[in-house]
C-alpha cells in the first residue's frame, strides 16, 4: 500500500526500518481481529498540530479504504481490539436517556 504525500521534513529523519501500519503482519493482525469485534482506529497527522481523529471499524475492507482515502506519508496509527477495550467492568458509566417526565424504561429491546 503506497500512501501520498503531503509534505515532508528531513529533520524527522526518515526511515527504511520504521514502524509501519501498512506491514502485512500488522494488517493480517488486523483483519484477524475483525473474527472477534470491531476496532478502534487513533489516525495522528503527521505534523498536523491538532487532535487525532478516532474511529470505530466493523469492516476490513472499510477500515483499508479509510487508509487508502485519508492516511498521507507520515501520519500514524494506533489500532485497539473492541472486545478486549470495552467491556461492561471498564465502563465509566452507563444510562438510559429519560423522557420529559424523567422516567427512563426498565426494559427494552436493545
């Protein structure tokens, strides 16, 4: 997978050895996860001075085209397993919204 680029700056010193996102053994890592539950995607933009974008993947193949669309040379990536992360005893909180009258239902089909 080939990634455009934007601009570099040779002070970053650029690398054959890096870490790279597009390694087959990190995307087969990846697609394998897809068998147990969805991923969360941190995509940081190289020399970007803001907040990384996050996302939630079900799919492979849209996670790839995410990458094919939005990744430029540079940026990195830090990609979570769902299922290991999210899970009801590392919940912060949880919640019903209420109506009007502040009743929420006590069951439901979710």
């Amino acid at each position: 997978m080939r990634f455009k680029t934007r601009w570099r700056s040779e002070e970053d010193n650029w690398s054959d050895s890096g870490s790279k996102i597009s390694d087959e053994g990190k995307l087969v890592a990846i697609r394998q996860e897809f068998d147990q539950g969805p991923i969360i995607v941190e995509h940081w933009h190289y020399r970007g001075s803001s907040a990384p974008n996050r996302s939630v993947f079900d799919d492979y193949d849209e996670f790839i085209a995410y990458l094919k669309e939005h990744a430029l040379a540079g940026d990195a990536f830090d990609v979570w397993s769902w299922r290991s992360l999210c899970t009801t005893e590392r919940r912060i909180a949880e919640g019903k919204c209420p109506a009007d009258d502040g009743t929420v239902p006590q069951g439901g089909a979710y």
